[in-house]
C-alpha cells in the first residue's frame, strides 16, 4: 500500500538517460539537468543558494502560481533565524532550540509546530547476556523515565512524550502504547523498582550500565535526565558516554561497547511498517540485535495481506508485542518546526514534512487579508 509513495522518494526520480549520455556527471548542473516537476534549475551556487523558475512544459504549469523559487545554504540556524527577521526568506528550514519559547511568546502565528514521523529513543544492545536475558531490567529502566518531564522540562519546544513506538498520524494506523502508558508516576515507580529488584539488582547489587550519545546539548540534558531519573528511582548511577556522532553510529553498528545508546529514527514514507520492519530478525537496521519469532510472524501476515484493514490489525499486534519486549526505550515524539511568513499561502502541516513550492502562493500586499 505505501508502494506509490516510495515513488516519490529521490531513489525512484527518473533521470534523463540521453543527457547523462552527453553531459556525464554535469547532467545535473543548472541549464543542462531535465527534470519533469513543477520547476527548472537555472542557477546553482554551491554552498550559497539553488534557484529554481517554473518549468513551462510540466503537465500542471497551469495551476503553479510562483515564478521563482530560491533555496538558500545555511549552515547555523541562528544565521536562518536572522535572515527571517530581516525579511530575506520567508520559510526557514528549521528553528534555534534557543529561540523556540521566544518565537512561541511573540510569533506565535508564523512559528509552524506539527507532528512527524520520527521517535527518539534510547536502544539496548541486546547482543549482550546483561540486557538481552533480562527483560525485567529492561522494562524497569523504561517505567522509570518520566517522559513529559523530559518534554515539558527538558527538550521544551512542542516534543510529544513517546508512550509507544510509531508516532501518532501515521495513515491507517493506531499508535499503540505501553501497557503503563497511563499509570499514575508513583504507581508506575513502583512497579519499576519492584522489577528492578526481580531483575537482580538493589543496593546491594546495583546495575552497572552505559549510556552512549552523541555531542550536542539536547543529547547530553537528555542524558543527564534520564541518569537522574533512573538514579531517583532505581538508585544507581549511570555512566554516560559522550562520542562523536561517526563514532557512536559505529559502534552502534558493530554491538561490540554499545549497551544503551540514543538515536532517532525517522520515516521515509507514511505507514507504520517504516517504522515497524527494522524490528525484524536480520533487517540491517535493526540495531538493537532484537529477535522475537512472534513479531516476526505478525510482520509476515501484515504482507501477505491485500486488505488494508486486517494488515493494519496486525501490524498494530506487532507492535504490541514488540512493546511488551521492551528493546527499545522511545523517548519523545520529534515535531516539525519552521517560521513561515503570513503572506505564504497554501502551507499545509504533514507528518513528512513535505511542502512542495508547487502548492504554495504568494499574497500581494495589496491582496485583502
């Protein structure tokens, strides 16, 4: 069913084969790259800006209302942010984590916040007998994390708390959650130490555990919350280790030092199987080493199916039973976020995050509100 989607994917883009025969690799270089989408590339500054102007032969011309289109190369996204504020763009890419309540406070209707399919979460390597053969441990260490903390207080800028792996939105689907989702904090606390101590550990024994992420300040107050959290409840001191993102990504990827590890995955396209096959026993990515015979077979009855309905009951049973596993801890909920100024018209929220220039217009100033 997501078939026609992944379509639209850069993998699936046509190329015109006589000119890459005549040109080589410059066939995508401004005045020689054929396209068949609402606009042409007619200039290209590398590391300052792609122009783009309507292409006359699209099948759609007609009904494209702005002429030219100029995508600006930004590398700070306090540089973006200024630009906005001095008129020179008018939808922003991204924006400042330290500008976020400010631009909340004072401009509220041009900041764009909306949901995204993208979890971040922290995954266990189960490739190891610590987490892989316990998983009382591993559900303790998920119960004990208070995720609207961390979105109200921690990250703060429109997250939404992940009681659940697929993100809420996803077309034809409903996000499953937790069993605990709902428990009241000290009820859910509770059940957390209890289960800690059933996994072996107390103050006499306490876990021992690393957590590796990347170098950047959310990574890291997340980091320091989640220790905090874990510390309050459960009463043992994480060590956190902070690497280089090629780094992590690379020992994420060999199972050898990794035993828990923060990362974010994000959908290419809008079904819950993008987010729900990297589960599957032998999947590349499936980083965590997470093998259950029944997920896999809920998965392989989700495909042989041909109506929409009985593939997404099974999928949503997969993901339940991939839940109850616990071999990933999902955090937070990622959003969008861009500025966009009022006299763009056509903008429309969506969960991929695709705002094609095409579907957007540009109120005159002499246009009424």
């Amino acid at each position: 069913p997501y078939f026609i989607s992944q379509l639209a994917l850069p993998a699936a883009f046509p190329v015109h084969a006589r000119s890459i025969a005549e040109h080589g690799d410059g066939f995508a270089r401004a005045g020689k790259l054929i396209s068949n989408g609402a606009y042409q590339l007619t200039s290209w500054e590398l590391g300052s800006f792609i122009e783009l102007t309507r292409n006359p032969y699209y099948w759609n011309n007609a009904n494209t209302d702005i002429d030219r289109v100029r995508h600006h190369v930004t590398v700070e996204a306090s540089a973006e942010l200024y630009r906005y504020r001095a008129g020179e763009l008018d939808i922003t890419a991204v924006v400042p984590p330290e500008a976020y309540a400010q631009l909340a406070r004072d401009r509220p209707d041009e900041l764009r916040v909306a949901p995204f399919l993208g979890t971040y979460f922290y995954g266990f390597n189960l490739t190891g007998a610590k987490l892989r053969d316990n998983p009382k441990l591993r559900q303790a260490l998920s119960m004990a994390i208070d995720r609207d903390v961390l979105t109200e207080k921690v990250t703060a800028r429109g997250e939404k708390p992940a009681w659940g792996w697929v993100p809420p939105g996803v077309y034809n689907y409903e996000s499953q959650r937790f069993s605990y989702a709902d428990m009241p904090r000290a009820e859910r606390h509770r059940m957390a130490q209890k289960l800690y101590r059933e996994a072996g550990y107390g103050p006499e024994n306490p876990l021992q555990i690393e957590v590796r992420y990347n170098t950047a300040e959310t990574h890291e107050r997340l980091a320091l919350a989640v220790q905090s959290m874990w510390r309050d409840v459960l009463g043992f001191e994480a060590t956190l280790i902070n690497e280089e993102f090629r780094v992590l990504v690379a020992n994420i990827h060999a199972m050898q030092l990794t035993e828990v590890f923060r990362l974010s995955w994000n959908g290419d396209y809008n079904d819950a199987y993008s987010f729900l096959s990297i589960f599957e026993s032998g999947n590349p990515s499936n980083l965590t080493g997470y093998s259950n015979p029944e997920f896999d077979g809920l998965m392989q009855k989700a495909a042989e199916q041909v109506d929409a309905q009985s593939r997404r009951i099974y999928l949503e049973e997969a993901e339940r039973e991939m839940l109850d596993d616990h071999p990933v801890v999902p955090l937070y909920f990622h959003v969008s976020k861009h500025l966009v100024n009022p006299r763009v018209r056509g903008w429309q929220d969506n969960v991929l995050d695709f705002h094609y220039s095409q579907h957007l217009s540009l109120r005159d100033s002499n246009d009424p509100e």
